[in-house]
C-alpha cells in the first residue's frame, strides 16, 4: 500500500481497538452505532487478509523453484547428450551435430523458452535412438527423467508475470477494504459526538484517535481481529 493508505489504516485500527474496548459502555446506550462498527471490523479484518496474501506473492519463493528445476532438468539432460555426442561421433547422424557441440554450460546460458525448445529438441532426437543410445549406456530411464523434468520446468517460464497479475487483483481488493473502512468512518463520525453527553470522554478520545498519524513507509497499526460474532 502507499504512505498515506498505510497511515490512514493505522488510524482505523486505532479507532477500532478503542470502540471495541468501550463497546461495553456504548452499545446499551446507542444501538445504532452497532452496523457501522461491526463494518469497520469486517472492512479491516478483509484488508489485513489481501495485504497478507499480496505479501505471498513476490517472486523470491518462485526463483528458488525454477533454479531448482532448471538444475534438475539440466541434470537429466547431459547423460543424453552425451549419449548423442557418442552416435555423432560414429558417423550417420549428421542431424545431431548441434546437438554434439552442446555442453552443461551452454545449456545452462540459454534463457526461457529458448532454452526449453532445446531440451525438447534433444529429447525428440533421442527417442527414435533409443536403441542405439542404450548400446552408449543411456537408460530408457534417462530418456523419460528428461521428458518429465523439462515438462515440470516449462509451467515455471513466465510465472512472474502471473504473480504480478495476481498482487494487481489483490491489490485492487484491497483498496476496495479500505474503501468499506472510510466509509464506515464517515458514519462513525456522525454518530460518536451523540454520546456527548453520556460519554465525553469516550467521544473525546474517538477525535483523537481520528487524527492521522504519518508512520512512514511500511508502518502499521496493530494487526485486525477478525469480526466479532453479531
């Protein structure tokens, strides 16, 4: 969230903690005030989940995937390789001369997509030489670990954008809690100077509570309770 977004839901969670610390002593005397609290509560408690969720959705954990996979398909693949590189070197296979100049290192320097192409390309190269790659001792287990590690690596290619995509939905969510909080705010306000006369000091420290403070970047209030039962 920005600045100000943070600083004004420090401020809600103020008042909401100091309502609901008074609740005993208001709600007798003033029924009415009840909806707006109650969707103050459930409007704070909403924007706490999205920003935890949104929180989920950096790229960190992601990376640390597709390294992983990468080195793992990169494993599966060079035992083919150089189950190819072998037939290359007999002759009659002049198809596999790309194939033959590839080394770990090379592979490894290939990005994206690219780099996918070419693992699929080395896979439907060796298939139909299976036979002759199991004279270069290379496993029809090796051929299917190849298959199924560049598959499990391809969905990985791209994720990122798709993250992005998901914090923009939650981050547009919530904007739309936060949304529902000022709102409520706004009835609150109207409404807590009525206890004027019964709770002056209650009244008194709402106003104060009411002032928003600016924390700075990434300063919050204490974390939402979830909505009490009505």
């Amino acid at each position: 969230m920005t600045d100000s977004e943070i600083n004004y839901q420090g401020m809600a969670l103020n008042v909401l903690k100091l309502l609901r610390d008074q609740r005993p002593a208001w709600e007798p005397l003033y029924a009415k005030m009840r909806p707006a609290y109650l969707a103050l509560e459930t409007a704070l408690a909403s924007l706490d989940d999205k920003i935890r969720e949104r929180s989920d959705t950096g790229s960190g954990g992601y990376k640390e995937a597709k390294d992983l996979a990468e080195v793992a398909v990169l494993d599966a693949a060079m035992p083919v390789v150089q189950g190819l590189k072998a037939l290359y070197r007999d002759g009659g296979h002049p198809d596999l001369a790309k194939v033959a100049g590839y080394s770990r290192t090379a592979l490894d320097a290939l990005r994206g997509l690219t780099q996918v192409t070419e693992l699929e390309s080395i896979y439907a190269k060796a298939l139909p030489l299976a036979a002759a790659l199991a004279e270069e001792l290379v496993t029809a287990e090796q051929l299917q670990l190849l298959h199924d590690r560049t598959a499990a690596y391809k969905p990985l290619i791209g994720t990122p954008r798709q993250q992005t995509t998901g914090g923009s939905v939650l981050r547009e969510d919530a904007v739309q809690h936060l949304g529902e909080a000022r709102t409520a705010l706004d009835t609150l306000d109207v409404r807590v100077p009525n206890l004027l006369g019964s709770l002056p000091d209650l009244v008194a420290r709402y106003e104060a509570a009411r002032v928003i403070v600016d924390a700075g970047r990434g300063g919050k209030g204490t974390a939402a309770a979830p909505p009490a039962n009505s």
